[in-house]
C-alpha cells in the first residue's frame, strides 16, 4: 500500500445527475436536474442556519401552530420559506406540499413547471435546541400527463414519485437521493459549497441487529408490535437481543437504518389511530428510499408506496428497514389477526 494520492477528480451531485441524464440521452430535458439543483441549495441554506442557529436566536418557538397541532419552531418556519422561495423560482415545479402549509401550493403560471415537491422541511423539530441531528425530507413526482398541474399529481401512489431524497444537518450535511435508480449519499463539503459523492449505491443489510421505536408508547401498542419487539429482546437461546437506537428524528433513525441495517417503526396504537408520521412527505420518501437499497417499507399489512392517499396531510403507520427483519414483523400482524 504506497501513499495515496489525492484525488482530483471528485463527483458532485450535479455531476452525478447529470451523467444519469447524458445516459437517458434526448429523453431527459434536464429539467428534473435543475430541480435537484435548487434543493440542494435549500439544503446548504437550511444547514448554515442550523449551525449558527444558537448564535442568531432562531432556537425555539415561532408562536404558531401547524395544521397537524405542532407548535412550529422558528427553524421549521425558515425552513419551509427558503425551501418554498427556492422550488417557486426555479420554474420547475407545478405543487408543493409542506408539512408547515395547511394547504398545498399551486404555483402561478409564470413560474409553473412539471414536477410536484412534497417535503417535510425540517424533520425531528424536538431534537434543534439540544444540537441532535434533524433534516429534510422531500419527494419529487413528475406531473400525470395531460394535467395542468393540481392537487391530484399528489395525491398519488408513492410508487409514482421519481425522486426522493433527505438531507441530514449532523456532524456534516449528508443528502442521500434516489430517483429510481439505486440510493446514493452525498456529503457536503462546505469549502466547497457542494455535495460530494461519498456513499455511492447504498445497499441495507439483509439483516439487522438494531431496533428503533419509542417504546415509551408501549402502553398503547397494539399485540403485533408488542410481540414483536418482545422476540427481538427476549430471543431464543443462543440467539443475542437487538441494541435498541432511537434519536427521534426519522431522518436520522432513517439514516442510520440505511448504512447499518435493523428496523425502524411508528406503528399506530390505542392513541395514534393511524401513527404519527405523514405519509406524503415522511413514510413515502423514505419508504421509496428503502425499497431502493434493498430493503422493505410495511404498514405491517400493506406496501407503504402502493397506498393511495386521500389527503395531503394523512399519517400512516411504517416499519421499514432490512429485508428480513421487516418480514418477521409482518409475520406478527399476520399470525396475530
Ligand atoms: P417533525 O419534527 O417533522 O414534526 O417530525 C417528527 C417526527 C419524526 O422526525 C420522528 O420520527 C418522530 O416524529 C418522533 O416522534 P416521537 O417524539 O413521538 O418519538
Ligand atoms: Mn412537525
Ligand atoms: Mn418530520
Ligand atoms: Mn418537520
């Protein structure tokens, strides 16, 4: 092993995109790049904030509360502005939906283009004021033929989107994207002010050995879940327990999943009919995401990306993680009917 050389030839997400598109030839305008392109800037916008954020007073409450209840933190009102001033300019989008809008936002013809954004702007809000890693979440659809652009092109299958993706403000900015063709995680050189390709072609462990739940809910779990976490703690002889890991912010659970394996869950319960997370912008992009490096993204009874969603806000509950280790929690919900 002689001295490595430093290496001169390094790919940015751009680059990376834009190879994809050269490959798809005359058939991609290049328009779905430079979407990407502004949300990448949102990315490197939301992460300087981020940083500075105990420095320039943008920890804590901004004073209102979102349409789910949640009292918004100023960080999650910035958010959502940088991401929907960015995604309006870049005239390529025709919907955006935000976890902070009540409503979704259909852009004005001037600016209007193919692709509807669905985002969560700034995911695991109780982790900013202690400096624990949060995120963005987006997913991207293509508009249905024939459509002007309205609130139909999302409330569609997550199976439709074409892209999706996060971005993880931790010890460094990570944004991990698919669109359709494998998963890919990029790190944020700030020097630079680009991502650059360091997790080509992410793949989850068939297996696990991490399990991620609030088990602080376990009072209202339902039989399936309880079961199941019980065989991973108490399993049969000879077999080790599963280390349980839960940061609460999805983007981080998500992420650590991604690159180590295990399983990560929000199942509904006594008190949360139909879970916690969204499914528009949590469970699909991150479902899309998992089901591209290999791995599966349950309700416990049904596909998370064949569901049809009849709201732009509604909750679905999500197991998703390495292959094997989904499977044996859908065995619960199947044995337990
Ligand atoms: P958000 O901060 O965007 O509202 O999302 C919070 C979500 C998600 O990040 C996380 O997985 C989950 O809420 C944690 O919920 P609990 O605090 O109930 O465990
Ligand atoms: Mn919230
Ligand atoms: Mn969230
Ligand atoms: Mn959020």
């Amino acid at each position: 092993s002689g001295e490595e050389q430093p290496n001169t030839d390094i790919i940015t997400l751009t680059r990376h995109v834009l190879s994809d598109q050269y490959k798809l030839g005359a058939a991609a305008s290049g328009d779905l790049t430079l979407l990407l392109t502004a949300i990448q800037t949102t990315s490197k916008f939301i992460a300087t904030n981020v940083r500075k954020a105990r420095l320039i007073n943008l920890v804590g409450l901004a004073g209102e509360t979102n349409v789910q209840g949640e009292e918004q933190k100023k960080l999650d009102v910035l958010s959502n502005d940088i991401m929907i001033n960015s995604l309006r300019a870049s005239g390529k989008t025709a919907v955006l939906v935000s976890e902070e809008l009540e409503e979704a936002v259909v852009i004005e013809d001037r600016f209007k283009g193919k692709y509807c954004v669905v985002f969560d702007p700034l995911d695991g809000s109780s982790n900013i004021d202690a400096g624990v890693n949060i995120g963005t979440i987006f997913g991207i659809y293509h508009i249905a033929p024939g459509s002007d652009g309205n609130i139909s092109d999302v409330l569609r299958p997550g199976s439709e989107m074409v892209a999706a993706g996060y971005t993880m403000y931790g010890s460094s900015a990570n944004l991990v994207l698919s669109t359709g063709n494998g998963v890919n995680g990029y790190t944020l050189d700030a020097a630079l002010g680009e991502f650059i390709l360091t997790h080509p072609n992410i793949k989850i462990p068939s297996r696990g050995k991490i399990y991620s739940f609030n088990e602080g809910n376990s009072m209202y779990f339902h039989p399936p879940v309880v079961n199941y976490l019980n065989s991973i703690k108490y399993p049969p002889a000879g077999k080790s327990p599963y280390s349980a890991r839960y940061i609460g912010s999805m983007v981080a659970d998500v992420h650590r999943t991604l690159l180590y394996g295990g399983i990560f869950g929000y199942p509904d319960d006594k008190k949360s009919k139909s879970g916690k997370l969204r499914l528009l912008y949590e469970a699909f992009p991150m479902a899309f995401l998992t089901e591209q490096a290999g791995g599966l993204a349950t309700t416990g009874t049904k596909r998370i990306l064949d569901i049809i969603p009849t709201s732009i806000h509604q909750r679905c509950p999500v197991f998703l993680g390495s292959r094997d280790d989904v499977q044996d929690v859908m065995r619960f919900f199947q044995e337990t009917k």
